[in-house]
C-alpha cells in the first residue's frame, strides 16, 4: 500500500468532509486514514487503483486536489 495525503481545495466544513469521505469509499483499494477540511490521507494499493481515479472521484464529488503528497 501507498500512503499519500490529498491537499483539497473547496472543502469548508463538515458536509465537505463526508462527501469526500463517501467518495474515497466507493473506490477499491483505497483505505481512508483521516478526512479534514482541506486534507485526506489514504492508503492505496497501486495494483487496484490509480492515484488519478483517486483524484477524480474527488474531483467528481465537487472538490479540487490541488496536490498529492507521498509519505516517505
Ligand atoms: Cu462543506
């Protein structure tokens, strides 16, 4: 698994959370550590899903991941 944290423009409280957080689990392989306003940090297995379909279910929920950070 991949650690990587999304930088996410347009999220404002807590309903943005959710969307996000409701986006994140309708994608395989994707495991979501922690939401917040502006931030998500997942886990992703690369063999499942690609870091650009994470993007787009985010995108799709209405929201703009302006960077993706990889941990270490
Ligand atoms: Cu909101």
């Amino acid at each position: 698994m991949n650690d990587v944290t999304l930088k996410i423009d347009g999220m404002s409280c807590g309903h943005c959370v959710g969307q996000v957080r409701n986006a994140l689990a309708r994608l395989d392989g994707v495991q979501t550590h922690q939401v917040t306003v502006g931030q998500a940090s997942v886990s992703y297995d690369p063999e499942a899903v690609a870091v650009a379909a994470i993007i787009e279910a985010v995108t799709r929920a209405g929201y703009e991941v302006r960077a993706v950070e990889r941990a270490a």
